[in-house]
C-alpha cells in the first residue's frame, strides 16, 4: 500500500524543466519505472541501504498485509465506485493535503510558486467544491510535489539511509519528518470531529491503494526482484523531484538512446540534407520539367 502510494502516484513535475526535454522524455516518473526495470534496478547498492535486513523484514510485513487485507478491499472498492467518482475523492484529499505543498514552498525561498499553489488551493476549495474538481489547472495553476523531506535537500541535508516503515512504505530518514508534518498542515486535521476524520482517513487509504493497484500489479508481474525494484525507483524519483525534474534525465536520456548519442566525444549529428535540385539527364544537362498539354477546344 506505501509503496504504491509512495512511489507510483502521478504527481505534476515541478515546470522548471525545459520544453524541449519534456517532448522528448514526456512523463520522468514512468520512464524512470521503464528504465529501472531495463536496467535490473541495480544502481543504488547496499551503500544507500545500510538497514537492508530490517527493512525486508518490514517490506515483506507490508506485502503481507497488502495481499491479505488492502488488496481485496481496494478491488471491492473499484467494482462499486465509478472511475469519475474515483477521480474525484483523489481530486479531495489532495486538496485537503496541499496546504503542506504551500507552506514548504516558502520555507524553500520559492515565493512565486508558493503565490500560485495558493491561488491554485484557493480555486480548487471554492469553484472546484472542496477540491472534487480540479478546475485550477486549466486556468494554468499547475500542482507541485514538495514536502519537508525536499525542503531539507534544499537546504543541503543528506537523505539518510533508506527505510521501509510498516504501513507507510519506502522512505528515508530526510523525509520522515513530513509524516508528521504533513499530519498537521491536513484541513482534515482541523475538522476536530474523530467520527468525520477518522473514516475519511480510511476511505483515503482504500482510494489510494485502489488507484496505485495498476502499478503494482505491473511491479509484481515484471521486477525481478520486488524489493530492488521498489528501492531503487523510489530513491530515483526522489532525486528527480528533489532536483526540480532535472537531476536523473541525463541518465535516462543515455539509457534510451543509442550508444554514442549525446554523449562527450561523439561525432555530431550529420546535416540535415539539402533540398534536392533538378535531376540531371544524361549529358548533364538539367531535364525540363514536361509541358502539360490542353485538350483542343470543339469547334462550334
């Protein structure tokens, strides 16, 4: 359940990036799933998992209870919800959560993103209904991802080692400070009403795992090994939003194009070729492009 939540969840990159970048590798979070899936999910090593023991322990603790229990609620869940409707209680609790994108858009120094996800709170709660229609991003108030893990990166901490907490999920040590923070910055939190928050708080969970089931049905049926796989994606896409979309392309971009492409001491990229001329004949000479003849007139 973590897992998906954590690492599958379709959340808008931050609009620093270039256009050029964003035609040419469209959405970073899947191709970094594709990538890591081609490339073995070998790239982190037992260097960022120093905890490893531990934290299979809790990762197969975490499955277990995914197989046993949020799997066939969440699958119950899809057969008597609608999609629209599912989309709609995703719109409303990431409404309800987004103040916790503001406030560390400012503990961050970003003023004018942190000026827009207010505007972009501020729609959504009113003419969006409490956030059920995300009526924000055609008006161009596009959604960030931040949170106080990536407000400490800002500010140069190290992530830590990585850790799998029970009934979270992948995390690491820099982030688990926005457990509680975002707890805390919730509108939900604010209801004062245990009987409300209480199984709103439930009903997140099982919308959450019941839209995150595609991914992980996806991670089961192609990783090789589950638990590298979910490490090294996670860690990746948590370099990619620490980074404002710009840290992990480079390594993408060399995993999908062909060797020597884009990389120091290529050769470049040959001309583009020219328009092509008139065709010669056999002397040489340019042949004229035939005369199309008029039917003759009928006399009379």
């Amino acid at each position: 359940m973590g897992d998906a939540n954590r690492i599958m969840a379709t959340a808008g990159p931050r609009s620093r990036g270039t256009a050029a970048r964003k035609r040419r590798l469209g959405s970073l979070p899947a191709v970094l799933v594709v990538g890591c899936l081609l490339a073995g999910c070998a790239t982190t090593g037992q260097g960022d998992d120093p905890l490893k023991p531990m934290n299979k322990r809790f990762y197969a603790f975490n499955n277990d209870t995914d197989r046993l229990i949020m799997s066939p609620v969440a699958r119950m869940y899809k057969t008597v919800t609608p999609r629209p409707l599912r989309a709609s209680v995703t719109n409303f609790f990431r409404n309800a959560g987004y103040p916790d994108v503001i406030v560390n858009d400012f503990l961050q120094g970003r003023l004018g993103q942190g000026a827009s996800d207010i505007g972009r709170f501020l729609v959504n709660s009113t003419i969006g209904l409490f956030g059920l229609f995300d009526v924000a991003r055609p008006l161009g108030l596009k959604a960030h991802v931040e949170d106080a893990g990536l407000t400490l990166g800002r500010w140069g901490v190290g992530r830590g080692p990585y850790l799998v907490l029970p009934f979270v999920g992948p995390d690491t040590l820099r982030n688990t400070p926005s457990l509680v923070m975002g707890i805390f910055t919730n509108v939900l939190f604010y209801v004062g009403n245990a009987a409300l928050t209480v199984p709103l708080t439930v009903f997140d969970v099982i919308n959450a795992r019941a839209q995150a089931s595609a991914s992980l049905r996806y991670v089961r049926q192609n990783a090789v090994d589950r638990y590298v796989f979910t490490r090294d994606a996670y860690l990746q896409h948590r370099d990619y939003l620490q980074d404002g979309g710009h840290l992990p392309l480079k390594a993408v971009e060399d995993l999908m194009l062909p060797p020597g492409t884009g990389t120091p001491g290529a050769p470049p990229d040959p001309p583009p070729l020219a328009a092509p001329g008139p065709r010669a004949g056999v002397s040489g000479r340019p042949v004229p492009r035939p005369r199309l003849m008029r039917p003759p007139r009928p006399a009379g």
